[in-house]
C-alpha cells in the first residue's frame, strides 16, 4: 500500500482517482477515506477540499441511487478528523470529536438514509420471525440500527485516519505512528467528558444510550496504547502483545472493555508509562 500512497500524493489528480475508484467500490470506501486523510494531514485542508469535493462523486452517486450516505459520511468525517489532527496534533482530540461525531450522526442518519434503514429493519424482523424469537418493536430496532451503523462509521472513521498516518509517516517520518500511538494518552478532563457520556447512557439507556456507546472506543483505545507504550518501554515486543490479546480475546472476553477503559481513565491520572523505566536493549520492537 505504500506504493499506493506515493502514487497519490505526487498529484492532485492521483488522489482524485484514487478516492473516486474505491469509493466507487463496495466496502472499499475505507481505503478511499485513507487516501483523503493522507492528503490533508500531508498538504492541508487547502488540498484536500478539492480532492473531497470531485473524489466523493461516486458516493453522492450511490446515495442518491441507493440511499446509502455511509461512505460520503465517513469520507466527511475523516476530512474534519485529519484537519483536526493536522492543527492539533493530538489523537486525543481526534477520539473526542470522533465521539460526538457519533452522537451527531445518529440525527443525521434517519434524514439521509431513511429507506435504506427502513430496509434493514424490515430484514432483521423477517430474520427473528423466522427463527422463532421474539421480535422486538420496529422502533426499537430501527434505533439500534441508527446507533449502530453511527458507532461502525466513525470506527471506520478514525481507523481510515490511522491508516492515512501510517502511509505519511512511512514516506515522510518513519516510525513517527508508532512513538504517536505509544505515547496516547487522553488528559484529565477529556477522560471526564467520556466518562459523564458513559454514565449518562447506562443510567438513562433508551435514546441516550448513543453516548455511552460513542463513548467507549475513545476510551478502549487509549487503553491499548498504554499497554502498547508499556511492552515496548520494557523491550517485551511482539510475543507480549500476542499473550495480551489472546487473554483479552478468550480469557477476559466480555470484561476485555472493562479493563482497557479502567487502564485509560487510571493512567489519565497516574500516567503510568513515566513512572515506568525504559528497559536498554539493542533492538527495537513493534
């Protein structure tokens, strides 16, 4: 992919096709978010409204045809995240706003992509009625879907403007993601914001559940960055990260969350990784 990356950033016009084809292209659109994102972080947002503007063609085509606005949105949002993270340099400000992202988008989606929803819910009823289970109201499940499909798009969102980071660090500054994702650490007052969000959706549920579920992948990832940050600080590599996720995945299971939210909220206020010393060694680590 790096190939890939050089490749659009020699011209305007690579970048324009290269978001317009894989936008164009089914479940692909990711990739097409990762080539817009490379393109702001890299020039600026001077660069990349023309690129967004004629690259995103296709996807207006698909909405208007199809009623699917998931890859426009999630083009829309990696613009605003990369500017974002252009002027602040900060992931924690890239999570925070992904989150609200979120929540703005589950007002948006039911304007923009009525039928399509409308679609899927009527799916998942004919689903559950044919496995015999109980079937839930159509308001019901159209919300969840709402929330739902709004949580996967800024995923998709923040792990487009991950991948756009990689590509600019490999041709530009090598290794600079890794020391960035090391380092990831979301301050005080942010966790505090994700926090309120958390408990606000649990206590209330209903339609204010979107906040807590919004809320948890600002606070999850920080969390394996600080294990990330921690392994490699101590010169364990990559066969500590592999133990790591096979606990978390199939020992921890459901608690997995739990404990990389509790790991982000206490190092937010301990800062775990500089009371923790650096272990010399002669090779470096993933």
């Amino acid at each position: 992919m790096s190939t890939l990356a050089n490749w659009v950033m020699q011209r305007r016009r690579n970048a324009i096709i290269g978001v317009a084809l894989f936008s164009a292209i089914p479940m692909l659109f990711w990739l097409a978010a990762a080539i817009l994102g490379l393109v702001v972080l890299r020039k600026g947002v001077s660069e990349g409204i023309p690129v967004l503007a004629w690259g995103c063609l296709p996807a207006l085509i698909v909405w208007t045809l199809q009623g699917d606005a998931t890859a426009l949105m999630v083009l829309l949002d990696v613009a605003l995240l990369s500017y974002l993270l252009r002027s602040t340099m900060s992931w924690s400000w890239v999570l925070l706003a992904g989150s609200f992202f979120a929540v703005v988008s589950t007002l948006l989606q039911p304007l923009l992509m009525s039928d399509m929803l409308n679609l899927v819910v009527t799916l998942i009823q004919q689903m559950l009625t044919t496995e015999g289970g109980d079937v839930p109201e159509k308001a019901l499940i159209y919300s969840q879907a709402v929330m739902a499909l709004s949580i996967i798009q800024v995923v998709v969102a923040v792990a487009s403007l991950f991948l756009a980071r990689k590509w600019q660090a490999g041709l530009y500054n090598p290794g600079g993601l890794r020391t960035e994702f090391h380092q990831l650490r979301l301050p005080v007052v942010f966790v505090l914001v994700l926090g309120g969000m958390l408990l606000v959706g649990e206590s209330l549920a209903g339609g204010f559940s979107i906040l807590s579920q919004a809320a948890v992948p600002a606070l999850v990832l920080p969390g394996l960055a600080l294990v990330h940050g921690i392994l490699a600080k101590r010169n364990i590599g990559v066969v500590g990260l592999i133990t790591f996720y096979l606990v978390g995945f199939f020992v921890l299971n459901v608690y997995f969350t739990k404990l990389l939210i509790v790991l982000c909220v206490v190092d937010s206020f301990v800062d775990i990784r500089k009371r923790i010393q650096d272990k010399p060694s002669n090779s470096s680590n993933g």
